[in-house]
C-alpha cells in the first residue's frame, strides 16, 4: 500500500510522520510504504503539481492534513482560503476517483453554527459562521460529489507539541503573566494530535483489507470542556511539572474576546460512530495534555 501525506509540516502532519516511520519500522500485516509532502514540495493549489505527484507516485491512500486553518484571516482573504480548502480539495478527489486512490481528508467542527448542547453527530445540519467553516464545508461537499472512495474525519480543538496552538500559547503567557483572562462560554472537544494521527492510521487496515466503510466520521476529544476549563488543565499540569503558571485565571465572556471570525458557542463533536466503526477510542485530551508537556519539557 503506497501512502502519501499532504500538508507534513502542519500539527497533524507531524504527529503522522512520525507515527508513520515509527510503523515502517514495526511494519503493519499490510506492508506500506510513505510519501510525506510539505507546501514546498506539493502545492495543493498547483493542479499540475499535484497530478504530476499522483502520476509519478501512484498512490493507495492519500492523507490530506494540509488546509488554510488561519481562521480570522480568512475573513479578508476569502478567495485563497477557498482555493485550498475546497477548489484544490475537489480537485484532490477528482485525482483520487481517476487513479482508484482512497482520500482520507480532514475537516472541522466549523461546519456547525454552535447552537448546539449536545456532541454533534455527522449528519447535524451544518452552517458554517466564518468564512473558513465555509470553505471547509465546501471542501467535504466537492469529495462527496467526486464519488472518491473516501473517509471525512471531522475534528476540533486539536493541540500538540507542535506548532501553534491553544496550549503552547497559555504555556507562553502563563510564562510571562500573573493574570489570563479566557473565554468560558464557548464549548467544544480538545483534541490531542497524536490520537487524531493514531485514529487515521487505524482505518488503514479496514482500507487494506477491503471492509472500510466509507464516508463521514467525527474524531474528537472524549469530554466537552470550556476554553477556560481547557486552561485550567493545562495549568494545573504544568503546575504539577514545575513550570511557571499564571497568580490568577479569569473567566471572561467572548463579549470580552472579539474575533474577526466568529466562533461557534457549542462545537463538541461526538467520536461514537468512528469508535464503533473502527474501534478506536476518542481522544483522551487530559492524557494528550500530559504527553504534550512532557514532550516540551523533555
Ligand atoms: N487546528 C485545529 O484546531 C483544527 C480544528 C479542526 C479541524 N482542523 C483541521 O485539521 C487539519 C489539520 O490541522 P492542523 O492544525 O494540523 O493545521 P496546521 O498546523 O495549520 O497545518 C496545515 C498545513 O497545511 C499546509 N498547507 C497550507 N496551504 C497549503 C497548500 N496550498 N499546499 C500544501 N500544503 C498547504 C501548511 O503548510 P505551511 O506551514 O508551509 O503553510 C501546514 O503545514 C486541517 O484540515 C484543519 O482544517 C484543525
């Protein structure tokens, strides 16, 4: 099985390289073998590019962790966070129905209003509220209509110990502030990276052995939290580990956070039918939290 990774410089793409060569070491029951791609090397919105890697690679699978992801600046710049996740996302599919190859793609829980009070499920209504959401739904929409074999894994809140995100950035300020202020009425599922990576590689076998069932799946964390509760974790970890953490956390209304873009209040998503499917578990976030800081700290 020939495997190919878009997007190996991103949170995501890390985590699957490095989980990726760990298991062409171990070797699997299917022998694989891994391209992994960054920006640089694959363009998504070079179309010539990215044929000309499917024609000379010819691949089984393709992981596409590549996406815009800067929310609030996709507000003013529409048309290249379209471009990527969704006109290059179709075009994706297009090559993947053409040369028989399996898309596993991941998208967001963006896609949702964040009206809702419960883990959202994979058929809930979506209606994005940001342009990014909007795209990204687009994006889900063009993979269907190519009728690419496929598997959607919806996600949110994903943090690791690599590049930027919600926990590095408390890490920071809890290093350099007696005080943080943070949003706690807006819900949702912290994801750890490295499970989101583990879950992809998971349906691998299915799709070897010729039983994956196809289509949209959510992957997420296996509790809901706050943004402030989320920091609470993470300081009282990083407490535990001896690290500096801010005198005082304070709960703040998003009325108090503007963003260019808005936020969905409610985005948990619930992992049910991707645990059922593939029997692997949602992410453990408060274990990811752990494994993160140790890692930073190493
Ligand atoms: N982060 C979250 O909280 C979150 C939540 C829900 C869903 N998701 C989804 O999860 C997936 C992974 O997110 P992530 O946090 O790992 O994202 P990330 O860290 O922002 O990484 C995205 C990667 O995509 C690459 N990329 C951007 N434009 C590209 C292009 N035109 N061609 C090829 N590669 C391109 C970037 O390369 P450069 O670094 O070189 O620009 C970067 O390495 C995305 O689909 C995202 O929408 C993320």
């Amino acid at each position: 099985m020939k495997i190919i990774v878009l997007g190996k410089n991103g949170q995501l793409g890390q985590c699957l390289t490095q989980q990726l060569s760990l298991l062409e070491v171990e070797s699997l029951t299917t022998p694989f073998t891994s391209q992994l791609f960054a920006k640089s090397d694959c363009d998504l919105s070079n179309f010539h590019q990215v044929r000309e890697m499917f024609l000379s690679h010819q691949p089984n699978v393709v992981i596409n962790a590549a996406a815009y992801t800067a929310v609030d600046t996709a507000e003013g710049d529409v048309e290249t966070a379209d471009l990527i996740n969704h006109k290059a996302v179709a075009h994706l599919a297009q090559l993947c129905q053409e040369f028989d190859s399996v898309l596993i793609h991941v998208s967001t829980d963006y896609v949702f209003d964040g009206r809702g009070n419960t883990p959202y499920f994979e058929h809930a209504p979506t209606a994005p509220q940001g342009a990014y959401g909007r795209t990204k739904l687009l994006g889900e929409q063009a993979i269907t209509a190519s009728q690419c074999k496929h598997i959607m894994i919806r996600t949110a809140w994903i943090f690791s110990e690599h590049g930027s995100n919600f926990l590095k950035t408390m890490l920071r300020l809890g290093g350099e502030r007696a005080q943080i202020s943070v949003v706690d009425d807006q819900l949702g599922s912290p994801t750890y990276a490295q499970d989101l990576a583990r879950a992809i590689i998971g349906t691998l076998p299915h799709i070897a052995s010729g039983t994956c069932p196809w289509g949209m799946y959510h992957y997420a964390g296996d509790s809901v939290v706050s943004w402030f509760e989320f920091a609470q974790h993470i300081f009282a970890t990083a407490k535990s580990l001896g690290l500096k953490t801010p005198d005082k956390l304070l709960a703040i209304p998003t009325s108090e956070y503007p963003t260019p873009a808005p936020r969905p209040a409610y985005s948990a998503l619930s992992s049910k039918l991707f645990t059922q499917s593939f029997a692997i578990e949602a992410s453990d976030w408060r274990s990811g939290i752990n494994q993160t800081l140790g890692k930073l700290t190493q």
